[in-house]
C-alpha cells in the first residue's frame, strides 16, 4: 500500500532540525509498516526493536547516561548494526517501557546523528512527556480516499483528481466509478487491514471481522483511561455516538449518553476520547472574526469517530447497502457523509474545522474552515441537485465576510458566484480548489 504520509517522514529525514521522531495514530493503524517501509526505501538498514516481545532491551535505558553505549549494547542484544545517517533505529510498543521515551533528550543531546522514531506508546499519554521539545511528531491517520484508490489499483483516478486544474465538470465516465469507488470506501474506511481485505482479496465477510476487531481493540484501550473510574463513562460515550450523530441537529446531548448525565461528569471521559484521536469534536463558532477560536461556544460541539469505515460498523449498517443506490450517503442524515468529509478536510488544514447553526429555524452549515485569514463555511449535502439551504442563511448573516462557500454533495463539480460545488470524491482536493476559486477572484455578489 502507498502512504502519503512517507512524505512527510522523507522531510523529517532530511531535515537540519531533526529531533528523534514519535509517530502518533491509532492502534492497528499502520505505524510499524509505515516505519519498516520507510526503512526499507530510504535507509541502507532498518534496526527494529519492540519492547513488548524482547523487554530485556529496555533494561539498557534504565538510569541511561550515555547515548552510545545504550545503542552499542541494543546492537549486541538485537544483532543488529546501527549506523548514523545511514540506520532508521525503530521502538516500538515503548509503553512497555517508559524509560525510553525519557532518554529521547539524551540521544537528541549527545547522538544527533542517529535517525530515531518511537511509537506504540499509550494513546493520549505524548502530552505528559517531560521532554517533548526534544522530540518531533507526525500523525499516521487512516487511509484517506486517495489512498484507498491507489491500494485498490485504481492509481488513474487517484492522479486525475490531483489533476484537475479547471472547474468543468467531471466528464460522466470518471464520475460514475469514483463515486462507486467512494461508496465502498465508506464501506471498508481507511484502516489498512481491513483496506487490503476487500481490495487485494475481495473478501467482505473477512472485511467486516477485521472492523470488528479493530473496534474491539479500541474499547479494550478504554482501560488505559488513568481514573480507572471513566472507563464506563468513556465506553458509554463511544457507543453513543451513531445515535448522536442520526438526527438532523447532531450536537452531542449528555443526555443521550444516559439519562440524567450532566456535562461535569463525563467532560472528562469526553476529553480523554478526544485526546487519543478515536473521536473528534468540532465546536460550534458563533463569529467569522479571527482569531478561530475566539468564537467558539465549549458548552455545544459534535462528536465524530476517526474514520467512516468504522462508524458504518458502529452504526451496524451492512455493506449491502453499497447496492442500494445512494442509501451510504444519506443514511442516518448523511453521518457517513459528514464523517468522510471530516475525515478528509482536518488534516489539510491548519485550524481544526468548526461548524455554525442558528435555531427558529434550524440552519446549519457542517463545516468552516480557515484558509489563510478566509473563513470558508461548508455545507455537507447527502443528496442531488442540493439546495444548500444552511450555506445560503451563513452568507445572508455574514455577507460581507464570505467570499466563498463550499457544498459537497452528489452534484459535479461547478463554480459559481460565491459558491463551489465538490463532488464527495473531491475531498482530498478541498484546499487545492479553494485556493484556485478564491485566487479566480469569485466573490459573494448576490
């Protein structure tokens, strides 16, 4: 499988400000492949050590003084050699010993020259590490929809979306199989393991067990929680989230979580779901001013899980319905949409999305975002010929400040007076084609 994030370890590789590198994601998201794969294309070899299988290793970090002579007696322990510049030295399953993690600043201090990177360590617990300004990070997050195109062999279209250049509509013979192809995306989601059953051996029963397991895993993590007393609370509002999310209004209610929950005992379960990576909040934002934050509401968010494939399983939504015509979009009110548009757009911008609503009438607009000092409101419509009803309240209210609104939905892709239209499959693309519609110069002239 091809991961863009092998770019990014590239750049850390052949940076002058290299620090030892923690790679973050989520369990069974493909952190050790990634790294060995790194290894393999970019170094002349690759030394491995997991501290879960050989925790004889990790006694070499205890009270460590001196660089070296740990990586000297790795090299004796593990058999293998370990070369500046030339060796990308992996530790993985560091959780089983905290004590490597802490000698980061010693190798960063004393071996620069060596190329480092941990992973495997508790989900959510990097914030407490006493040495993080000696460390670099990188996010591995689930395989977004180019991604999965490339691994289902499907690289044409993966390079013709990265291609386009012009707001003409996608001609009818590309936007028929993308839109097939996003329908089974929603199916599988971006976790590599359930990606290669379905596109390298077309197994969907296999398909399934692994999203099961791979669930099964993330609740099981839920005991890493410190107070061991959030554990039911944090599960509670894990389980919650598909009904959160199947009404028209999805703000998350405590209420849906249990009856009679208040907001001051379970914020921190919430915040703990939050910090792993497994779910996602976007706050509601009441101002277009910047900065960002300013006008953000804390008391109002919603709460998505990190991938669609695995909201589809929470939601227990066979992947029959990839043969019911539209039904993967629209269902629960569009959540899969929202979550695979979520999914594609928080990694390609620097601010984290927000979203807008008004009551008496309800209106609301899914997503904004910051591009540059552009807030761009952006609407997430499960359907055809859509109205954008939520994204045309937005601009009323805020005409002067929105020079362009975005809608995905069904529809091709078209740029009018203040308004791009994205087909789904165009995601990935967002900020490429903001950035081409706000510099065509369209403005907001209704």
């Amino acid at each position: 499988m091809e991961r863009l994030l092998l770019e990014g370890l590239l750049r850390w590789k052949n940076s002058k400000r290299r620090k030892p590198l923690v790679l973050r994601g989520l369990r069974r998201v493909g952190k050790t492949w990634i790294l060995k794969e790194f290894g393999r294309r970019y170094y002349k070899n690759t030394a491995y050590f997991n501290f879960a299988e050989k925790k004889s290793c990790g006694e070499f970090f205890e009270c460590a003084e001196d660089a070296d002579r740990v990586l000297q007696n790795l090299m004796l322990a593990g058999g293998q050699k370990i070369l500046p510049e030339k060796t990308l030295v992996i530790f993985d399953e560091v959780q089983e010993k905290p004590e490597v993690l802490r000698s980061m600043k010693l190798f960063q201090e004393q071996v620069p020259q060596y190329h480092l990177v941990c992973t495997g360590f508790p989900l959510g617990s990097e914030g407490d590490l006493a040495s993080v300004q000696y460390l670099d990070f990188l996010q591995l997050t689930p395989m977004n929809f180019t991604e999965f195109l490339m691994a289902g062999g499907d690289g044409e279209l993966a390079e013709y979306l990265k291609t386009i250049h012009t707001f003409e509509p996608v001609p009818e013979k590309l936007f028929d199989p993308l839109l097939e192809k996003l329908k089974m995306y929603y199916v599988t989601g971006g976790m590599p393991e359930p990606v290669l059953w379905w596109t390298q051996e077309r197994d969907m029963e296999a398909m399934q067990e692994s999203l099961s397991q791979i669930l099964y895993a993330c609740e099981r993590d839920f005991a890493r929680v410190p107070d061991a007393k959030e554990f039911s609370k944090v599960s509670a509002i894990w389980s919650s989230i598909p009904v959160q999310l199947a009404g028209e209004n999805k703000k998350f209610n405590y209420q849906t979580v249990k009856r009679g929950a208040r907001k001051r005992e379970y914020e921190d379960a919430l915040q703990w779901l939050s910090d792993t990576g497994l779910a996602t909040k976007v706050y509601r934002n009441a101002s277009p001013a910047l900065p960002f934050p300013a006008g953000d509401d804390p008391s109002a968010f919603k709460l998505y899980p990190a991938d669609v494939g695995m909201l589809r399983r929470l939601c227990l939504l066979s992947p029959t319905a990839f043969g019911e015509g539209d039904r993967l979009f629209t269902e629960f009110q569009g959540a899969l949409s929202e979550c695979c548009i979520l999914e594609a757009l928080a990694g390609r911008f620097r601010e984290s999305p927000r979203y807008w609503s008004r009551n008496n009438p309800f209106y609301e607009v899914d997503f904004i975002l910051q591009y540059g000092n552009e807030r761009i409101p952006v609407e997430v419509r499960a359907e055809r010929n859509a109205k954008a009803s939520g994204l045309k309240k937005y601009r009323e209210v805020f005409h002067t400040q929105t020079r362009l609104g975005v809608c995905f939905s069904l529809d091709n892709l078209k740029l009018e007076t203040g308004l791009l239209r994205l087909p789904f499959f165009l995601a990935d693309e967002a900020d490429r084609l903001i950035g081409m519609a706000l510099n065509q110069g369209t403005g907001n002239e209704s």
